[in-house]
C-alpha cells in the first residue's frame, strides 16, 4: 500500500495544529496509509486519518518496515517553521504546511479525540478542585496567563514574548474572582496568583485538554490549551504578545491584540522577530500597563 510518513516536531499545540494538516492530505489522498512520528502520538490516538503513530526515539525496525524497499513511498520531514510565508507571517501554520507539502487547504477543522478514560480523569481532576467552593454557584474560569514547555527547555517563569505580566494576570484575576472560580493552570515554577485555585500538577496532556470540557469560560495566551480549545471547539478569550493569531490563532476564539507591536526584531533576530522563550534583552516594551487594554480582555471573557 502506498505509504506517507510526516515527522512532526515541536510542542503539543503544534502537533494538534498538524491534524488539520493531515486531514487536508487525507483528503486529497485517499488510497494513502500515513505513518505519524512525534514527540506527542497521544494526539493522533483514535484519528482515522492516520494508519500509524510513533513517539520519536522510540521507533523499534522503523526503516525496515516503512521505508527499506518501498516503491510508493513520501517522507515529509520538513519544518514549516522553516518556510519562508511562515518566517515572513504571510500565511497561518496550517497553510504554510499544507502549501509546504503540496495540497490545498480548504479549513479542515483540527481533531482531538478522548477515550472514556480520559474524560473520566478530566471529570473527576475538576470534581475534585472545584469542591471548596462548589457551593458558591460561580461558573468556572480556565485561565492560563503563563505557557511554553516549561523546565528545562524554558529557563524564565515568565516569558513576555508570549506570557501575561505577572502584574497583569493578577489585576485581570482581581476583576473577576467575584464572578467566576478561576483554575490557574501552569507549571510549578510560573509565578503564584491570588484568588485562584492554583493546579500545576503533573497530568495526561489529553487529560488536561479534556479538562476544558467542564469550563463555561476559557482565557489563555498562545499556548498548547487554545489549540486544544479549537479542536474541541470551545470559544476562548487568546491574549497575544510577540506571537499573532494570523500565524497561530483561530476565528473561533476572541483573539486580543497588543495595542502596538514592534515587528523588525533586534540586533539578535535572525529569522524570527522574537524567541519563544522570551530573550530579556530582546523585549521592546518599556511600560507593562501598556500592551493589552485589560479592559478589553475583561469584557471578552464577560461576553455571553
């Protein structure tokens, strides 16, 4: 059988966004059976598009199986990170790669699927948290003001390419704890919040996406949650940085810009404008008070 491996690299919103990459192939190839390597297979888990995933380092007669011999056979490899209408911010993510791999792109939806497990967990994680103030009749608030892989790969609690302020995420908390109980997700190390119901434990990344399920409302910055959100969609509140939502947002979501943006980089900036991993010698941005509108991200999340 006619066979297409993709290897997919990078961090699990990158790989949720790469379903609708290859729901596009699928489409347009039928008769193909594709083979998935990444660092997240948990994604791919119960996608009829895909014959085959792997976790990458752990893949036992690879070659021998898939690649040694095969007559009809395409490996797409490449980064689309590395194009250039993704360098220039021409095109979105999913665009770019699907231009990059040669098929038309015609705003397949992404997919993220969970098993009863999962759900499950996710109900009972919520269930549990909720629970001391379970009698106060406030609807839940998911919020994720801090993203990035987190240690060792990020070495500062706060990144400002792609992070609220500290400051900022608490005064948008102060705002509205009166209304909602809010479930800060985040890592150990990202900074501590007042009025929140603080969850940085160690869990299933499927599970915590499927978390968002018991949510009324959904505030994040660019992270791997408001892709999740997308593929199961559920609107949110996305507050950007130095990332745009043109390159790595959806229409679904109420997508909040800075209120100015200096997009020619530094003296350090090779390909891209910014680091992910927010540079401190990089930030162009001189009053913290002056990126977002907090009134605007305020009144987003208060939309019905």
């Amino acid at each position: 059988m006619a066979s297409t491996i993709f290897n997919i690299e990078g961090g699990l919103g990158k790989h949720i966004a790469s379903t609708a990459v290859i729901k596009a192939y699928k489409k347009q190839h039928k008769d193909r059976k594709i083979i998935v390597v990444g660092a997240w297979p948990e994604v791919f888990l119960r996608n009829n598009d895909i014959a085959r995933f792997y976790r990458q380092g752990n893949v036992p007669y690879f070659y021998e199986d898939f690649i040694f011999n095969k007559k009809d056979l395409e490996i797409f490899a490449q980064d689309p990170y590395r194009q250039k209408n993704h360098i220039t911010k021409k095109t979105h993510l999913i665009k770019t790669w699907c231009d990059m791999i040669g098929v038309k792109y015609n705003h397949e939806p992404l997919e993220l699927n969970f098993n009863i497990r999962e759900l499950e967990e996710a109900n009972t994680t919520i269930h549990q948290l909720l629970e001391p103030v379970r009698s106060n009749g406030k609807p839940l608030l998911i919020f994720q003001p801090f993203g990035g892989p987190g240690p060792p790969a990020q070495q500062n609690n706060y990144s400002w390419t792609r992070d609220l302020h500290p400051n900022v995420a608490q005064h948008i908390v102060d705002q509205l704890k009166d209304k909602y109980n809010i479930l800060h997700i985040c890592y150990e190390f990202h900074p501590t919040l007042n009025n929140v119901i603080r969850f940085h434990n160690v869990i299933s990344k499927k599970v915590l996406c499927a978390m968002l399920h018991s949510s009324q409302k959904r505030l994040f910055v660019d992270s791997s949650l408001q892709h999740a959100a997308a593929a199961m969609n559920l609107p949110s509140t996305v507050v950007w940085v130095a990332t745009q939502h043109k390159i790595f947002g959806y229409g679904l979501h109420d997508n909040i810009e800075p209120q100015s943006q200096n997009l020619k980089g530094t003296v350090d900036s090779y390909l891209y404008d910014y680091s992910f991993n927010g540079v401190t010698h990089e930030c162009p941005y001189n009053d913290v008070n002056k990126i977002h509108k907090i009134d605007d991200i305020i009144a987003s999340v208060n939309k019905s």
